[in-house]
C-alpha cells in the first residue's frame, strides 16, 4: 500500500490528523520532525537557532529521501517540506501527497502560545504567515489533492482523507 502523507502549512492539523488516521488504519504513523528532533537530539528550534534554517533543511531532506522508500506509512511533513519540488517527487514516489490548508486567522489561532515554530517566533506572526502562505501556495498546489481543513473537525478531516483513499488509493 501507497503511503499517505500529510503536507502543508503550520496549524493545518497534519500530525493530530496523521495520528488518528494511522490509528483508523491501522498503520505506522511518522512526524518528520519528530524523527529529525530524534537524530539531532535537539528539537527543531534549537536546530534553527544553533544551526539555521538551510542546516534543518538539509536534513529534512535527508528525512525525506528515508521515508520516501518506505510503505504503508501515515507520515506527516512540516509545512516548508514539499516546497523543495525534490522532496516533493521523492514523497509522490511511494505515496499520495495530501495537502492540508486552512485560513490565515485558522493557523494564528492553532499556533499561537507555542514557541516550538521558530519561523512564527517573531513579532507580528499574522504578517508572516500571509507571507509564507502567499510565496508557498504555489507549491502547496502541486500535492495530488488538498484539503481546507477551516471548519473542519479532526475527525472530518479524516473522513476526507478516507474519502480520497477510495478514489486514489
Ligand atoms: C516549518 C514547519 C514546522 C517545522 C519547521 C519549519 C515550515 O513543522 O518543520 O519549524 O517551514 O513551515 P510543522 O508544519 O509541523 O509545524
């Protein structure tokens, strides 16, 4: 069986969704980042701030290419992910790309009081969400589908998925 990754921006559900799923499923569930905290020994924000952002990329993409030959998995990836059109392909390869959206004022509200994203650790974290979002639209446009999880429950979110796996999987 194809794997199922979840992709897409910060607060868009993809590790609690990716969590259930793989319980409904009955398959492994993997968070990229929590495999690259593992190895690096640090967690991500540690990672950028000793480290910068093209380091954490580099090994995200290592990540990938790792879970990239793997099946039967529910892996979610963190939001700049599957902007490398690499990691993209790599990810399409064994598996169908799933990419989860929600509203600008959705994410600030899923990610706020948390210091673990450090590219929203900053002083007006609306604006740079508007940025982010607007510059990685286009690449989000390239998973196989897409789901605007705004008004959606976790549990809704996951029906949809499992909607789509009828058609795609
Ligand atoms: C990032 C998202 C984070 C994490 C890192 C960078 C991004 O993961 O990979 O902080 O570039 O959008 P989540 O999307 O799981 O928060």
């Amino acid at each position: 069986m194809k794997n199922i990754i979840l992709a897409g921006f910060m607060g868009t559900g993809k590790s609690v969704v990716g969590r259930l799923l793989a319980e409904r499923l009955g398959r492994r569930f993997i968070d990229l980042d929590k495999e690259i905290e593992k190895k690096e020994k640090k967690p991500i924000s540690q990672i950028f701030s000793e480290m910068g952002e093209p380091y954490f990329r580099k090994i995200e993409k290592e990540a990938v290419k790792g879970v990239s030959q793997l099946k039967d998995c529910i892996i979610a990836v963190g939001g700049g992910a599957i902007v490398d059109s690499e990691n993209l392909e790599a990810l399409k390869k064994n598996g169908i790309v799933i990419c989860l959206l929600a509203s600008i004022d959705a994410i600030l509200e899923r990610t706020k009081g948390t210091r673990k994203r450090p590219l929203l650790n900053v002083e007006d974290p609306k604006e740079r969400i508007e940025t982010l979002l607007e510059y990685r639209a286009p690449y989000y446009a390239k998973a196989d589908c897409q789901i605007d999880t705004t008004n959606l429950s976790i549990e809704e979110v996951v029906a949809r998925v499992l909607e789509i796996l009828k058609t795609n999987g």
